[in-house]
C-alpha cells in the first residue's frame, strides 16, 4: 500500500521537475569510497555519481552511512578523532582527497546544513547569514550587506518573519525558523552544492513543507543532495534517488524509477516498509 | 481500610517530615552564622566607614588612619594579575580544548591543572618568594604580588575557561567548518565569543579570589605600614587584606574598628564582583533560552 503511494506522488512529481537523468552533467562522483570510525566500517565501497542543478536523495534506514557519505563529500568525516577514508571523490573531474585540494576552500563550495539547526548563538540573525562570508573573507563587517542578507532569507523563505527583527539574537528563533536560517547561511556564501542532512527531522509538516518548496526553487541553481528518513519527502522533491544499507550502496537512479519499479529486492523492501 | 496498610506510609510521612527539617537546618544554620559574623562587623565599622577612612594614608593614631594606599595598591595588584593571568589562563584552556591531542600526557597536564587548583596559598607565596622576589630579583614590589597571585589564579582561570569551551557544543563548530571556516576562524569568531560570558565569570570570580587572599602576599612581603602610593609595578605596596591583619594584631580597640570598616570595604568589592558575573551569566542566558 505503501508503496504504491509512493509511486503515486512520484508520478505526479515527474510531470513537475521530472527531467531526465542522462541529459546531465556530472558534478561530483564517488569511486570505491570507503569510510571507517575506530575501525568500524560506516561506507563500503561506493560508487555513485550525482549530477548538476539536480536533488537527489539520499533515503536507507538509521545508521546506514547516509549522514556520513554527505560529510565524506565536503570533507567533514576527516575532522572527527578517530575516522579514516579510503577511495576517492571527484568534484568537478577532480578528486577532492587529492593533496593539492585545501579541503577549507572545498567546504566554501560545498555547503552543509545539517540535522539539528545550529545558528551562532552569539550572532544576530543578520549576523549569521553574512557569517560565512565574513569567515571567507568575501566580505568584511563594514561592507553594505543588507542586499545579501535580504536575499538569503527571501531564498530560505524566512524574511518575511524575521525583517522587523535582523538583530534580535538567533536563539529566539523556534526549530524551523532556526533551520532555514541556517539555510540562509549557507545560500549566502553560494555554494555550488548543497549538501542538506535530514533537514527537516525535527520541524513540524509546515516547516517541511517550506523547505522542501524553498529546495525546489533553488534545483535550477544549485546542486543538492538531502538525506531524508521520509520516503514521501525523496519522492516528492528528488530527480534521482540512492538508496544506502548497512554502508553500501544498493543502488540509485531517477527517483521515479526507483520508487516504481526498483531493481533490488532489498530497495523493494525497504519503500514498502517490509523490511527488518 | 486496615489499619496495618496505612501505618508504613505514616511513618515515611514522618521520615520525610524529619529529613526536611534537617536539610533546613543545614541551610539555615551557617547562614544564621555568616549573618551574625556580618552584622557584627558591620555594625563595629560602619561608623569608621568615611570618605576620611577611604582617603587617608594609614597612621599611628587610629582614628586618622585611613586605607588608601591599600585600597590603590590592592587594585593595581589586581589589575596586573589580571593582565598576566587571563591571556596565559585563557590561551591555555584554548590550546587543552581546541588544539591538544587526548593522550596520555593531556590527561596528566589535565590531573595536575586540577591539583594545583586545590594547592594552598600559602605554597604559591613560598613559590613567588623563591622565584620572583629572590631569583629573579624583583623584591618585595607589586610586580612580584601580581605574579605569585597569577599562579594561584591560573588554575582556576584555565579550569572555568576550559569549561565554557567545552560547553559549546560541537554542531555549532561543525556548522563554522562546514562554511569553510579555518580552525583559527572557527575557535576566534564563534567558540570565543559563544563561551565568552561564561569565561568572563570565571575570570572576575578568580579576581575576586585573589583580591581575598593574603597568605602569598605575606610571604612575598607586602609591607603594612606605608606612607606613600605605589607608582610603578615596582614599587613596594600593601593591600587590603594585608592592611586588616595588621590592624587587628594592635592591641588598641580602635584599630580593630579600623579593620572592621576595612573588611566592610573588602566584602563590598568581593560582593560587587560576584554580582556581576552572576548577572552576566542570567543575562545570557536569558538571552540564549532554548541553547
């Protein structure tokens, strides 16, 4: 039943974006990426290429790697005590663990929003959408900056809310607002991919529903991988869809194919909720 | 109901009865104590309490001695100490969170810091009279006060500061990371100014600390009796607490009036202080609700 209502708002999502894979770009490709923690493995060996202006999803049940393949991806994994990583990452034809790549500029474009929101809380709410310009120097604290920030919280649908009060503290925002400023933050600095990892766990369905229009808008801009636990999420807002168990990856595709007629038995389970 | 199924209940009535009492004679006894202790003091020096007492140089005479050198010579202790400890105390805390390495070496470092914390005073006089007033040559001067009271405070300084770092939790670094932010970027521009305010109580209650204390500075030799004002980090001084010990060893009554107003002056500052960075902290946190 399930999983046949999935198919339906998969249906109804290809007739809105629905744009074939094959027309593009490759932007950013995994090769036999492998990651560990304190000799667990979390990635076993994957593979998976994601194209340009273009959602994909990432969906596998808890603990499956997801959160850590979108860290593997703007090298955040190598910042926790402990992690190891093998394999490689190409972003743009280049492998981003090559020695060359500074992985701070790869960070400036490869933006990261993740679970819980996390905006400065010694930051105005101005303050912590230019935060991350001010931090790559793009701009200093004396620059005319209204612009910016106007236009980053219109992005992340959150200025009509907050423009009578830029300068009250970030904290007496509630969890979504919260959240999408901290998509505000990173739109700000205009990264070339946004990496969102389960954005919306902890907001309620009219916050879900905001970000994921605000995701939509921003498909013809940028690149965004969005790791969701909810099935009727990736199907309603994805292109593509990679579906991960226990680190590996059992395969991914346009999203309408996957939630229609998936090639694995084990993505079959897991959409229609058979699985254990 | 039977009578047998209710007796347990009322004697846990009881028990909780008791216990209540005792917690509260526990609150209430040493408070009752410090208040009388207080108002002992303050009804003995309140009428010494002058402009006179707070501007005049201290005196064979009792009622024309006054605290002012002790007052300017405790304060430009404390401000040097300040200005020598919580650079080194901050930057320290700054380098066991954000930059050491969690090895076996950190956690000895980690052992002694909390060790030293709990070393008494009057070590740390010993201390700065073998190494600052002999070897180093600074004699008795404010210089060598400020650097001995900066070893008694560091630890508490590194302790609290290391606290407030820890405290910023670690999604907020990795949203700065993920923005492309450098680790310098990162610990100056978010950690710091996030775990400010709680550094900042730290700090004025160690200042508080080491405007209290007067075993080191005893054994460093700040001198009691002095008929001029400290004009350089290298002149010979006295301090408050140095000051009231003086006047109660006097035989004389009237000069322990003299150290009653003093206290009086003493507990004021220490209270003031206190009161600030207990209004720091509720204003930030009330500023910060949902953190």
């Amino acid at each position: 039943m399930q999983f046949q209502f999935l198919s339906a708002i998969v249906s109804t999502n290809n007739e809105t974006i629905g744009n074939p894979m094959s027309d593009r770009q490759v932007i950013l490709r995994t090769e036999s990426l492998s990651a560990s923690f304190e000799n667990k493995k979390i990635l076993n060996d994957i593979n998976l290429e994601i194209s340009k202006r273009n959602i994909m999803a990432i969906i596998g049940p808890s603990g499956c790697g997801k959160s850590t393949l979108l860290r593997c991806i703007n090298r955040m994994h190598e910042l926790i005590y402990g992690s190891t990583l093998s394999g490689r990452i190409y972003f743009e034809n280049k492998n981003i663990y090559d020695k060359s790549v500074d992985p701070i500029l790869l960070r400036r474009r490869i933006g990261l929003v993740f679970q819980k929101p996390n905006p400065f809380p010694s930051m105005s709410i101005k303050d912590n959408v230019l935060s991350g310009l001010w931090l790559t120097q793009k701009i200093n604290k004396k620059t005319d900056s209204d612009h910016l920030v106007e236009n980053a919280l219109q992005q992340a649908v959150l200025w009509d809310e907050v423009k009578d009060r830029l300068d009250d503290s970030s904290l007496s925002l509630s969890g979504g607002q919260q959240q999408r400023l901290c998509i505000a933050r990173a739109l700000a600095s205009k990264p070339d991919v946004l990496l969102l990892d389960e954005p919306c766990s902890s907001l309620d369905p009219i916050a879900t529903q905001r970000i994921e229009s605000l995701l939509l808008s921003l498909k013809n801009t940028y690149t965004i991988v969005i790791v969701t636990h909810n099935m009727r999420q990736a199907a309603r807002i994805s292109n593509t869809t990679a579906f991960l168990l226990s680190g590996r990856l059992i395969e991914y595709g346009e999203t309408t194919h996957i939630f229609t007629s998936p090639q694995e038995t084990q993505t079959e389970d897991y959409l229609s909720g058979h699985f254990d | 109901m039977p009578r047998y199924k209710r007796q347990p209940i009322a004697r846990h009535r009881i028990v909780d009865k008791l216990f209540f009492i005792v917690c509260l004679s526990a609150m209430i006894i040493p408070m009752l104590l410090l208040i009388i202790l207080l108002g002992d003091v303050l009804i003995t020096g309140i009428e010494r309490l002058n402009l006179n007492f707070l501007t005049s140089f201290p005196s064979r005479k009792p009622q024309n001695a006054g605290i002012l050198p002790a007052i300017l010579g405790s304060s430009y202790l404390v401000l040097l100490t300040g200005i020598i400890a919580l650079p080194l105390g901050i930057s320290a805390a700054i380098y066991m969170e954000e930059y050491s390495k969690k090895n076996r070496l950190y956690y000895i470092i980690e052992i002694t810091i909390a060790n030293l914390a709990s070393v008494p005073s009057i070590i740390y006089g010993m201390l700065g009279l073998t190494i600052f007033v002999r070897a180093l040559g600074l004699e008795r001067s404010i210089l060598a006060g400020a650097l001995t009271m900066s070893l008694l405070i560091l630890p508490i300084i590194i302790i609290t500061s290391r606290e407030a770092l820890h405290a910023v939790p670690r999604t907020i670094r990795d949203g700065c990371y993920a923005l492309g932010a450098t680790r310098w970027q990162m610990i100056w521009q978010i950690v710091l100014p996030t775990a400010f305010p709680n550094i900042l109580t730290g700090a004025i209650l160690a200042i508080a600390r080491a405007i209290g204390e007067t075993a080191p500075l005893i054994i460093v030799g700040a001198v009691s009796y002095i008929t001029f004002l400290p004009i350089s980090p290298f002149s010979e001084f006295t301090a408050l607490p140095i000051q009231i010990l003086n006047w109660i060893s006097r035989p004389q009554p009237e000069f322990a009036v003299n150290a009653s107003a003093a206290i009086i002056v003493l507990l004021t500052t220490m209270l003031l202080l206190n009161a600030i960075s207990i209004f720091i902290r509720y204003r930030v946190n009330k500023q910060r609700n949902n953190w």
